[in-house]
C-alpha cells in the first residue's frame, strides 16, 4: 500500500506519483524557482501555508508560527548535498503543489513528478537507497526509495514508478484506498520499476500483464482490482457482480458498496462520520481512518496525519 505524510513524502518518498486529474504545480500559484539556500525555509512556509487553510476548513485554530518553527527544523539543503542535483525550478513547482494539495486537505499521492525531480542522487533502479534523494532521476517515470517492511531483510531500493495506459506492460494495478488513506497498489513488485495502471484511468493489471479496460458487471475476473466501480470480483464464479446492498451479508469481506463496509457481523453497515465510535474495520469510516485511543473514533486525515484542534495548533515535524 502506498501510504504518505507530508515529511515522509519528502524524505523517504514511497513510491509517489501524480494521479489524473489531481492537483498541478500551477495550483499552488506561483511556481517559480526555489534556489538551493532557501528551500528548507520555503519548504515550511508553503507546508504550512497549505495545512493551515486545510486546518481552518475543519473549524480548528491554526499557529502559522510554531508550524513554521518546526519545520524549519528539517534541513532539506543537507539531504540534498554533493553528489546529489538540486533543481530549482522541480522544486518551486513540488512545494507550489504541496501547497495547494495540502490547502484543499487532499492526498500528496496527488503530487507532480516535480517532486521526484527536485532533487536526485546517482543510484540507478534496483540500488540501495536511504532517502528518495539517494536514486538518479528518469526520463521514464518518478524515482523512489522502496522501504522494506520490518520483516524483509532486504536492503531498500530505488525503483521507478511508471504511469502505464491501456495496452502497455504492467505488473501493478493502482486504487484509491476505501478510507482516504492514498493508492493501494496490489500485484506483483518489480525489482526496479513499477508498472503500474490505475483504476482512475478505468485500468487493471491484466493476468496476461498488460493494462486493460476494467470488467464489467457479468465479465470474467481473477481478482478484485478488475472489476468496474460498483461491482467486486467474485472468485467462486470468477465473475464481476454488482455490489450488494446495505444490511447484506458480506462473508468474503469484498461485498459491500462503497458508502458501507464489512461490520463484525460479516454485514454491509454505513460508514461512520467523524467522531463516531469505531473499532479499525478496513474502510469503516467515511473520510480518514479510526484513530488508536481508549476510545477509537473516526478522525479526519490527511495522508494519516490526524487534523485536530490539538495538531492544528502546534503542529510539529512528528506529528507532519
């Protein structure tokens, strides 16, 4: 899964490609070049800039200053030391984006490639990375430091994200997550670049790996990402069918449509709104995710970063 926050976006750089019809550099207003002294301080004005107006549409008070402190006190100019190629102008263009994604409390999965151009190392696809800053930029896609899980013993990778359309290769088909949370991609990895098709663009990774229309209602399928919006896959007919209704059993946990989830009864119940109570059932609330507390509800978030009065208003570097 592709999960992001503000600063492990830039710092790590999971994967991160622009969506269709996401936001652009020009709606973050002025895109011009950032020059390389600057860009640590101009990193947290826009940040900030953006997570406040998306702060202030939610009804909490926002403390401009102690985010901008804060964030100063990630030093982007030293991640992106010799040998490494700044470029002024991708990075003018990635914070304008931020900005303005941040601004309409949206997902930095939606960010431009600029933000993998801003600055790039020499480590080619399938090297060993720490930092997306460490792998060489790429005329074919965005770069990106593939973290291992902690589990995997294998060493972190620069891999290539692709955006593929219908007909060309793939190995990965890419959908937004049922709570907000940014692009699952499911498939088979690629050891340095991601092929990837995206649902968005009415997409799959094909068995024959290769990008296809989705199915329809009454076509054959393999598996859920197949299917068009309003059906799943159902893997004992091997067929699309539409989704079931609200108050429907859903035993295989794929059923239900996209305004319910799977409750502990194995039934279509309606998501919740924020501040429900909640339990951590995948896609149970509305807009973000149950945040972990004595008492789980649904909070509001922006790629897992929790808006609250309490981070609107000191917002920090953890917590971003």
């Amino acid at each position: 899964m592709r999960a992001f926050t503000l600063l492990g976006f830039i710092l790590v750089g999971c994967s991160a490609t622009s969506s269709p019809g996401g936001s652009s550099a020009a709606d973050g207003g002025n895109a011009g070049p950032v020059p390389f002294d600057q860009v640590t301080n101009e990193f947290a004005n826009t940040s900030c800039a953006g997570f406040g107006t998306c702060c202030q549409s939610k009804g909490f008070a926002f403390d401009s200053s102690a985010c901008i402190a804060n964030l100063q006190q990630v030093d982007l100019s030293a991640l992106c030391a010799p040998p490494h190629v700044y470029d002024a102008q991708a990075a003018g263009e990635c914070l304008a984006d931020m900005q303005a994604v941040l601004g309409s409390c949206g997902e930095l999965s939606q960010l431009s490639p600029a933000c993998g151009r801003m600055c790039t190392g020499t480590v080619a696809p399938g090297g060993t990375c720490t930092t997306i800053f460490d792998c060489a930029a790429s005329s074919v896609g965005t770069p990106a430091c593939l973290i291992q899980l902690a589990d995997n013993s294998a060493p972190n990778a620069c891999i290539v994200n692709v955006h593929a359309h219908a007909g060309d290769a793939c190995n990965q088909t890419c959908v937004d997550s049922q709570n907000g949370g940014g692009l699952v991609c499911s498939g088979a990895p690629g050891s340095s670049t991601q092929l990837e098709c995206y649902a968005s663009d009415g997409l799959y990774c094909a068995p024959d790996r290769a990008c296809r229309p989705l199915v329809a209602p009454g076509g054959g399928c393999a598996d859920q990402p197949a299917c068009q919006a309003g059906s799943y896959c159902d893997l004992t007919s091997s067929t699309c069918v539409p989704h079931v209704a609200t108050g429907a059993p859903c035993p295989k946990q794929v059923e239900c449509g996209t305004t319910d989830y799977c409750d502990d009864n194995n039934t279509c119940a309606p998501k919740k709104a924020a501040g429900a109570a909640c339990s951590g059932f995948l896609g149970e609330c509305q807009q973000g995710r149950c945040g972990t507390s004595t008492f789980p509800s649904c909070v509001t978030t922006i790629d897992g970063l929790t808006v609250s009065a309490q981070t609107c208003a000191n917002p920090s570097p953890i917590l971003l």
